[in-house]
C-alpha cells in the first residue's frame, strides 16, 4: 500500500491553514456569536436547565434592546448574594430602581419588560408598563411567592432595562437588584441549538 506524501511546504500550509480557521472561531466566538448554556431554572418553561442558546453579540450594535427580547448580560455586583443587592433604598412594595455602581463578570439570561423611561409596577408576577399590563402566556405563573406583587411604581434610569425570567417565582432578577445598563449587555439570545427536540428561533 502507498503511503500518502506530503511535501515539507505541504505540511506548513497545513498548519496555517488550522491556525487560521482557529483564529476565525475564536474571533467569530468572541465578536459574533457566542453558545451559552443554561445554568437555572429561572427562564422556565422558555429555557429548561442545561439547553444550549447561541447569542448574537452584534444585535444592539447598530439598534437599541426592545421589550421582549431575551438577553445575555452581565448583571450589577452584589446580584450573585442575598445583601448589598440594590442600588437605591427600596421603598416598601417597590421593585429595585436601580443598580449597583459595579458590574458583575458573572453570565446572566433573562427577558426585557420595560426599558429607559418606562413607569413599572408588578402585579401578580406581570409587569405593568405604562398602566399597561402585556399578555405573558409564555411565563411560570407567581401563585403570590415573593416579588409577585410590587405596587409602587418605580421610573426605569435612563440607558437602562428591567429584567425579569419567564420563571417569575423563581427567578432572582431586576426586581431585587435593578435594572441592567446597556453597556452590560453581550447580546441577544438568537436560537436554540440543544437539545434536538427544542430547536428554534426566538
């Protein structure tokens, strides 16, 4: 049988080649699009623990976040414990308006309710935005667990957007530590990848 030759210069293009296409991924991956796995169940029934999302880094580059959308982002320091959380003292009944000065390294996924300018109260797990209560059928119902129910309306700062997970009794989000600056935000969450049955868009 023939071994197959390959010519000294073969075998260096070869290698370029790979550390090109490398470069490329890495590149791609860090500027383009990034996979994300889902680490809680917070995003229930939308998101189920360990399904895989790929974010689109470039989706604000030239538009701004809407209502809706579910995001990637880096949430304010104090988010990941259960003290220091809130930028501002809360008032009783009121949802957190704003964040901690500091930005958190740690990966967060959760839905856009309202966003800069936006009036927000919480009722029944729903948020009221500009005395308007959307249709949600896509959340986990609140069944009165805490931060069902934040009547006093707080104003969203400006560059800013109030997040919550569609698993509204169990997500830790906007409500207890504000809403998210812009500048955190890595992307949009473009679709789903893993597993097979859960393909698709968002």
């Amino acid at each position: 049988m023939r071994r197959l030759h390959i010519p000294r210069g073969g075998v260096t293009e070869l290698v370029v080649i790979v550390v090109v296409a490398v470069g490329f991924a890495l590149i791609f991956q860090a500027e383009v699009a990034k996979p994300y796995q889902i680490p809680s169940g917070s995003m229930e029934p939308t998101l189920d623990v360990g399904q895989r999302v790929v974010v689109n880094r470039l989706a604000y580059r030239f538009g701004d976040p809407s209502v809706g959308d579910i995001i990637v982002f880096h949430p304010p320091t104090g988010a990941e414990s259960n003290r220091d959380r809130c930028g501002a003292p809360e008032p009783a009944r009121a949802a957190c308006s704003k964040p901690t000065s500091q930005e958190s390294d740690t990966n967060f996924i959760k839905r856009i309710v309202a966003g800069p300018g936006d009036r927000l109260r919480i009722v029944d797990g729903h948020p009221v935005v500009n005395g308007v209560r959307p249709s949600e059928p896509f959340i986990t119902p609140c069944r009165n667990a805490p931060g069902c129910n934040l009547p006093r309306e707080i104003t969203i700062p400006s560059g800013d957007y109030f997040v919550m997970g569609d698993n509204r009794p169990n997500s830790d989000d906007s409500r207890y530590w504000g809403p998210v600056p812009r500048d955190w935000i890595i992307g949009k969450a473009a679709f789903t990848y893993w597993p097979p049955s859960r393909v698709g868009f968002f």
